[in-house]
C-alpha cells in the first residue's frame, strides 16, 4: 500500500517537474524569437507556401489561446485561416483528381469502342472525333490506349462482319426475286418477281419493269 503510494508520488512530482520544463522551453523560445524579430528592425517576414503550411499545422494543433501566447510572426487568426485553406485546397485537390479519373475513364471507353466499330480509322480520324464530343487527346495517348487493350493499327487492324456491316449500313441493300406460275390465254406462264429493300430504311423501291 505504502509503495503504490510512493510510486503514485514520483509519478506525479516527474509530470508536474516535465510540465515546468517544457514551459520554460517554451517561455525561452518565445524570447528568443522576439530578439531575432527585434533584430529585423520591423521589416517583414517573407514566407513561402511551405512555411504557411508547416505553421498551419503546427499552430492549430495548439489552438487560439496558446497562439496568443506564443506566435508573433503573424497573428493566431491568420495562421488558422492558412490552416482552414489547407483543408479546403486538400479536399478540391482530391474532387478534382476523381473527376479526372472518371474522364480519363471516359476517354479510354470512347477511344476503344471508336477503333472497333471503326476498324479503317486511325489515331488522326479517332482524335478527331473525340475533339469533336469535347476531349483534346493527342496520337499518341491513342495509340497507348489501343496497344494497351491490343488492338492494333488501323492499316493491321482486321474487320469482322459485324463492323463491316455496321461501317456501310447505310449503302447495302438486299436483293431476291420469287415466281408465280400463271394460267392464261397461251397456256401456263411463269412470272418473275425481283424485289430490292434498303436495309438501313426498310423501303422497297417502286419500279414497273416491261
């Protein structure tokens, strides 16, 4: 009982001498840095963006009342103003970084599908195209996208059936014909039937044949 006691003592007497010791650190500090501002005859202290940012940090971790205390280059209320700043740059920084990955995103999906779809296109025609929705993209991001997924270049690049007809969709057209055998005056006569459909619009041109 008596030597928790003692150790609750010694504890106690070497926080409150710790306490001491790091005020006067403190006091000292504070003195020493009202000479060096002395010594500069009230001209200004010039400070750069990383010096706002490290006494930003420091200095909000103290908080206002002992910024009072201890800062002099500038006022407790402008260091926490840096420090609010900090915040709000921090967090725009990281919104524009997620909007920049979700272009990015957009461009790789747009640059990808363009060079299937469009298998005689190169990387001047696809630029121009994604310049015409909005995105300035040079040849050779192009090219590091369609390398990146294999696909290879325009002249390499082979064309399936699918992409062929869908290239030249709007100038196919499909052809048939059909007879019918009809009873007439000089006996039975076969009739041929020729029909043409666009197949883009579905319609089958009138045209009387004689």
């Amino acid at each position: 009982m008596m030597e928790g006691a003692a150790l609750r003592f010694m504890l106690m007497a070497f926080a409150g001498w710790w306490s001491d010791q790091r005020q006067a650190a403190v006091a000292y500090l504070v003195e020493e840095n009202r000479i060096l501002r002395a010594q500069l005859r009230g001209r200004r202290v010039r400070l750069t963006d990383e010096d706002r940012c490290r006494l930003a940090r420091a200095g909000q971790r103290l908080g206002r009342r002992l910024l009072r205390q201890v800062a002099t280059i500038v006022t407790p209320d402008t260091i926490l103003r840096w420090h609010r700043q900090l915040i709000a740059h921090k967090r725009m920084y990281a919104k524009g970084r997620r909007r920049r990955s979700g272009v990015l995103a957009e461009i790789r999906w747009l640059v990808v599908r363009m060079a299937e779809e469009n298998p005689t296109w190169g990387y001047t025609r696809i630029r121009g195209a994604l310049k015409n929705v909005g995105h300035e993209v040079g040849r050779s991001t192009i090219a590091r996208i369609l390398k990146a997924q294999g696909i290879r270049p325009a002249p390499e690049r082979p064309t399936s059936w699918q992409a062929f007809l869908r290239a030249h969709w709007g100038a196919i057209a499909g052809a048939d014909f059909f007879t019918t055998e009809v009873w007439t005056w000089r006996g039975l006569v076969t009739y041929y039937t020729v029909f043409v459909i666009d197949l883009a619009s579905r319609r089958v041109p009138r045209r009387r044949l004689d």
